[in-house]
C-alpha cells in the first residue's frame, strides 16, 4: 500500500483546521457593540480584552479590561465596528458565544450566551465548561 503523499496530508489537516476555524470565537450583539464602542472612545483604548478567571461558585468568571495592543497569543475579534482580544487561555472556554448589553432599571452589565457553559451559579456571576467540570472531576483546576 502506498503510503498517502504529502500534498494530501496538507490537504486534510488544512480541510480540520478550515471547519475548526468557521465556527467564530465570539459575536456580539447591536447593543453590545454599540456599548464597546462607547467605552472604547470614552477611554481613548483601541481593544477591550475579554479573559476568565477561576472564581465564583462554578469555577470561571468573565473579565473584561481595556488594551492598548494585542497580546502575542490574544486572538483578535472584529465585529461591528470593534475590536475585542480575547486571551489564550478564555479561548477554548468562550468559542461560539455571544456578548449582549442590558440596560434597564435594575441592571446594567455585559452579559454572556455561552454554548460551552454546563452550569451556572444562581447569581449568574460564574459559570462551568465541559473543560473545568472535567477538570474538578480529576482533582485539577
């Protein structure tokens, strides 16, 4: 059996990495671009970087901070007229969710739809992916 050319390996693992890649790492709603871009201007930064951090009763919290330039590994987001870096480490936790803005009586705050999440705390300020669930299974974090 002939062993499969070098052209046609290329070709697979580009055919992976192109379907992996379609699936976009985050959208954002009209009205949380529209708060971004707001923010953005107020403060005179061209990013805000999207990260989690390990805490609250789920494991994972969102973070949002102002940037001035794109980290080596921050994957960068376009959409709608602005920029989100969304670190390394959030990346595989975040692919695929939508970032929405509430602004009503009761509340005011950036909130997230997340297909990767498996839990949430009742609070609504952490949340789990099949990642750190499996993860505290094992003992890790």
């Amino acid at each position: 059996m002939a062993a499969p050319s070098a052209s046609k390996l290329a070709a697979a693992a580009a055919e992976r990495v192109g379907s992996a890649a379609r699936r976009q790492v985050l959208t954002l709603t009209d009205a949380a671009a529209s708060r971004v871009r707001q923010l953005l201007q107020q403060r005179q930064r061209p990013f805000l970087r999207l990260g989690v951090k390990a805490r609250g009763c789920n494991g994972l919290s969102y973070t949002l901070n102002y940037a001035d330039a794109k980290g080596k590994f921050d994957e960068l987001v376009e959409d709608k007229g602005v920029k989100i870096l969304v670190e390394p480490k959030a990346l595989m936790h975040v692919i695929g969710t939508k970032m929405d803005f509430v602004d009503d009586k009761l509340r005011s705050e950036f909130i997230f739809i997340n297909p990767n999440s498996k839990g949430q705390c009742g609070c609504g300020e952490s949340f789990m992916t099949t990642s750190n669930s499996e993860a505290a299974k094992r003992g890790g974090s």
